[in-house]
C-alpha cells in the first residue's frame, strides 16, 4: 500500500517516516518529496506498507496526529495516471 502524508515538518526525514511507521508493521520504503531547483523540502512525502492491513492501521492512527510539531495528513496516495513519472 502506497501512503500518502503531507503537513510534514521541513525538517522531517525518510528515517522519520520510517520511525513513525514501522511500529504499526513493515515498512518497504519512505522518500520525502524535494524541490528540484532548492532541494528543499515540499512538506510532503509517501511511505510503501505490503501489508494493506498494517497500512490502513497507520493511517487511521496518524491522520491527524502530531509529527515535529505539526499536524500531518495520512491517507492512501492516489495512483498516477498511465503515462506520467
């Protein structure tokens, strides 16, 4: 399951993401989104669960909640049209 979670904290790495998944099950992978011209980041990132149970898990307990101070958003991210990378 591919999740989404934005609000994130500027400062927020893929270690953190990883660290704030992985007690509701595995976790395959986590990458924030930068900007390519500042390499800052854009707030915004995805987290990939296998298991689409421990995924829903997350979601339910993270959205919402507080991260670094801020907020965040979880939900399952939408797929991208055929076609765009």
């Amino acid at each position: 399951m591919n999740i989404f979670i934005s609000s994130l904290n500027f400062k927020a790495t893929k270690e953190d993401l990883f660290s704030l998944f992985a007690p509701f099950g595995e976790v395959s992978a986590a990458r924030i989104i930068f900007n390519r011209e500042t390499h800052r980041s854009k707030g915004y990132g995805f987290v990939d669960m296998p298991n689409d149970d421990e995924g829903h898990a997350a979601i339910q307990a993270l959205n919402g909640s507080e991260h670094m101070g801020r907020a965040i958003n979880v939900t399952v991210a939408n797929d991208r049209p055929a076609g765009e990378a």
